[in-house]
C-alpha cells in the first residue's frame, strides 16, 4: 500500500498578528507622546518620523524572539543555561538595536552623525535593548505557554472522550453475549417441550437479535422507550413460555415517556436479574413490574421483583460485586450522559429487589 505524509500543521498566524497590532500600538503612543501641540494642530508629519526612526530596529529585531523563545521551550534544558541564554541573548539584542541604527545614520546621514548619534545614546540603547527583550520574551513565552497548555487540554479531552467511547463500546459488548446466552438456553429447554411454542418463541427470538443486532451500530446510540419496551414484551414472553405462571408482569407506563430515548439494553438486563434471582427460585414464582414516570429532573425508569431480595447495603459494605449485567450498566450511566444519569439499587431481606434509574433532560 502507498505511504502518505502526513499532513504539516499550518502555522498559527494569531502571534503575529498579535505582535502587529501591538508593534502598531506603541508606534502611535510614541508618535503622541512625541508630538508637540502648536497653533492648534498636531505636528503629525514630525511625530511619526520620530516614532518609525526610533522603533523600526527593535521592531524587526523582535521578530526573532518568538522562534528563539520557542526554541528555548522546545529544549530541556536547566534553568541556570536557560538564564544565561537568555542575557546574552539580551546583550546581543541591544548590540544589534544600536548596529542597526548605526548602520541606517551612516547611510541616510553620514558617519558624523552615526558617531555622534552612538556616543549619545549608547547606554540608553543598551538599557532599553534589554527592557524590551524582557518584555518581548515574557509576551511571547506566554503566547506559548497559553498554546501549549490548550493543546494539553484539548488532547486529554480528547483521550477522554475516546476512553469513554471504548468503555462505552466495551460495556455493550457484555451485554448482548450475557443477554444471548441466557435466552437461547431458554429456548433451548422449550425445544423438547413444545415444538409449536418453540416455533413462535423462535420467531420473537429473531426479533430480539435484530434488535440487538441494530443496537451495535455504537455504544452511544439511543433508541425510544416504546422500542426498548416492545423487546422487553418480546423477551418477557419467551421466559413465561419457560415459566408459564410463575411469572407475573405489571406495567405502569407514563405515555408521555415513549418516545423518549435511551440506551439500547438499558431495562433487559434489570428484568433478566429480578427473574433469574427473584422469580425462578420461588415455586410460587412472583412479579416483575416495570414503571416510566416524567419527573421535573428527567426520565424516571424503574424495575422492581418481589422475591426474597438481599441486604444490598451490606454486600456493598463487604465489597461484593453485583452480577456482570448490573455492572455493566452501573459503569454505563456512570460514562454516559455527563456523569448526570442516576442508577439506585434498594433491596433488603424479604422485600424484594429495586433498581431506578434517572435520566437527564
């Protein structure tokens, strides 16, 4: 296969743009603070020759402090070299402000005035030679530092958002396999009972696994309640072909709610949990009830048992991990949504199993 280059960053034009619009800033407060009031009018022609004659050196020669700060903070070096770098790099700075003026009264005025014009200002040259490199290198080290700590953020944002993305992708691919099992092992022990119940159960199961089929388009993926809860009927009905009546189910459904959109498989593996814990051990069986309600907060989704429960907080307490479908979703809506979904769990000895789930508007 051919080997592409990858593509070069485009250079951030913003510094030097920056950099203009501050070069063009003091340009005109020189220029003002150099202009003389006279008759009422401005002396403008004087003031922004004074201003371009005196600030033309260091404004060119500051365009080479940007790549050398980046230089320097591209380089790890210690602190004392970058120190040192840094006043000779300050006493070239100056150096190099006075040769050019130097150099630019030699031509335009003759080597008189050059000398004459050196002598004079030589030490005022050198001291705001340094100044300003100061000041070229604090705004222009900022410029880098506010870069550099962007990029950072925006790439652990980024790494952030693709863990979360995996994890997400990762958590439903333990759903459906934990899902699968446990319903062809149903359908399997209904074969040898009743071929005809067999054959209606088969055709909700092909159903199911194009639901389940459909929900692997991404992790992320949200479906409307009446769907999810046309799978939880179709599911419900294969297990109370195993179960018969020992399985009971109540409904209590907001209409309001049905077009609302959740994750795919969100109430499945709650329903699977209150049968295979709650409802298949008792010989009496018991009942599965299966709420929607709007609250001022969001979506409220409930799914509740009557079986013999357990003491939830004290399993918790002992560090006892809940089955692999619970898990899954407890670390689902605690992902997805922000961090802003709820899942609660309330059971106790003798009063069953509860899980509510809260989801954000």
């Amino acid at each position: 296969m051919p080997e592409y280059a990858s593509p070069k960053p485009r250079p951030d034009p913003r510094p030097w743009l920056a950099y203009a619009g501050l070069c063009l800033l003091c340009w005109m407060l020189y220029g003002m603070a150099g202009a003389e009031w006279q008759r009422g009018g401005w002396r403008l022609w004087e003031a922004a020759y004074e201003a371009t004659w005196n600030l033309w050196a260091p404004m060119l020669l500051g365009t080479l402090a940007y790549p050398w700060v980046r230089l320097l903070q591209r380089r790890k070096w210690p602190a004392t070299l970058r120190t040192l770098l840094h006043a000779a790099a300050a006493l070239a700075f100056a150096a190099a402000w006075q040769a050019l003026e130097f150099i630019a009264s030699w031509r335009f005025f003759g080597p008189d005035h050059a000398q004459a014009s050196f002598e004079q200002r030589v030490l005022w040259r050198a001291v705001w030679g340094v100044f300003v490199y100061g000041a070229l290198v604090l705004g222009f080290g900022g410029v880098l530092h506010a870069r550099r700590a962007q990029a950072s953020a925006l790439a652990a944002a980024q790494a952030d958002a693709a863990r979360v993305r995996a994890e997400l992708a990762a958590i439903s691919g333990k759903l459906n396999p934990h899902f699968l099992f446990n319903t062809l092992n149903s359908l399997v022990a209904l074969t040898r009972k009743d071929a005809a119940a067999a054959e209606q159960a088969l055709m909700r199961f092909a159903r199911l696994m194009r639901y389940v089929l459909d929900s692997q388009r991404g992790a992320a993926d949200r479906v409307a309640l009446a769907d999810e809860l046309e799978f939880l009927r179709d599911y419900l009905a294969l297990e109370g072909l195993r179960l018969g009546s020992r399985l009971r189910v109540e409904w209590q459904l907001d209409p309001a709610t049905l077009d609302d959109e959740i994750p795919p498989l969100t109430l499945q593996p709650l329903v699977e949990n209150s049968i295979v814990h709650g409802i298949a051990p008792r010989v009496g069986g018991g009942t599965v009830r299966i709420e929607s309600e709007r609250l001022p907060a969001g979506l409220a989704l409930r799914v509740a048992d009557d079986g013999a429960g357990c003491d939830w907080a004290a399993q918790q307490a002992k560090g006892a991990r809940p089955g692999v479908g619970l898990s899954a979703l407890i670390r689902r809506f605690e992902l997805d949504y922000g961090g802003r979904a709820r899942l609660a769990v309330h059971s106790a000895p003798g009063a069953g199993f509860r899980v509510e789930i809260l989801i954000p508007n």
